[in-house]
C-alpha cells in the first residue's frame, strides 16, 4: 500500500495515524525528523505543514529524495553538535515539531536492544531541548523495558501533556511505543 501510495516506507501510516489523533504537526509547522531515512516520515511532515512549513530530515542511512523545496535532509549523526548546528541554521528558528522514530541497531536481544532504543530517546530529548520552541511538539518511538518509565518521568517535566501509544499500523508483537508530549515548558 505504502507503495502504491508513494510513500518510501509502511512507517508512513503509524504518523498519519498519531498525527490524526494527537494534531501534532499542523499547516506551517517546522519540523525536524530525526532518524528519517528512508523518509515516510518527512513526507507525511511535509504533507501536514504545507508549502507554508519547513521539514528538515536527518539520519546516517541516505533519506530517499523528496522533491520539495521545503524539504531539507541531511545525512549525519543527530547526536553530534554539528549535525544541531546544521539543523538550527536551516530552521532560521526554533521548531514546532520534533520527531523520531529512530530505531538502533538491533542485536536480537531484548534488554540490549531496548537501553540501545533508550539512548536513541534520551539523545532526542537532549536535542528538543535545544531546538524546540516553548509549546513545541515532540514524537518520540522507543521500545518498553525497565527504564521506560524513567524517561516518561524526564519527558513530564518539560511537556503539560505526555501520553503514550502504539498506533495500530504497528505489530502486534512490537516492544516499540510511541510518546506523544505536547506544550513544552521550558
């Protein structure tokens, strides 16, 4: 479907459907999609913000092209301080919108996997600290496992909103879950 559709990845509807639900992204957003190749994401952002709005992706795999002028990617590590730098001097301004639906390399097993999915998180909450305007919106995928909770805790102290979800597009079977945050404080 995602094919027939044009999108570049099946990853495109678990967005439509958190975006329907929660009204993330709106008509003129600037959004940062980290983690984006192969891009369903960003076009779905794009699609959302309108010519109006700006996406920038950014993964260390090549985000299939997307043929927007509102639409930048970079190929580079989100974590790395030149990579935010690159991203803040392509916003001109601070974000609407922060989203991830990184995924870490995966070993097969369990607990590794899911503190490597932690880290991925923790590293865009550091990121939405820099680059997120005050009432900014944030979508972050991480896996569940013992310290999920923790982040949660983290994530409410800087969002009036916080809610957690697994959009039906994902697999049943899937430990990943969705944070959806809202109205940063900070």
């Amino acid at each position: 479907m995602a094919k027939k559709e044009s999108y570049h990845s099946r990853a495109s509807y678990k967005l439509l459907q958190l975006n329907k639900k929660y009204k993330v992204i709106k008509k003129g957003s600037y959004v940062v999609d980290l983690g984006a190749a192969p891009g369903g994401w960003s076009q779905v952002a794009l699609e959302k913000a309108g010519e109006e709005g700006l996406v920038v992706g950014v993964d260390l795999q090549r985000i299939k092209p997307i043929n927007e002028g509102n639409f930048v990617g970079i190929r580079g590590d989100f974590t790395k301080e030149e990579t935010i730098e690159k991203i803040r001097q392509i916003m001109g301004r601070n974000a609407d919108v922060i989203l991830s639906d990184a995924s870490p390399q995966l070993s097969g097993i369990k607990d590794v996997d899911q503190i490597r999915s932690l880290e991925l998180a923790e590293g865009v909450l550091k990121i939405a600290r820099s680059l997120l305007k005050t009432n900014g919106r944030l979508i972050i995928k991480v896996f569940q496992g013992e310290e999920f909770e923790n982040l949660l805790k983290e994530i409410k102290k800087e969002f009036k909103t916080v809610k957690t979800t697994k959009p039906p597009s994902s697999r049943k079977k899937s430990v990943e879950m969705y944070v959806i945050a809202k109205k940063r404080t900070l």
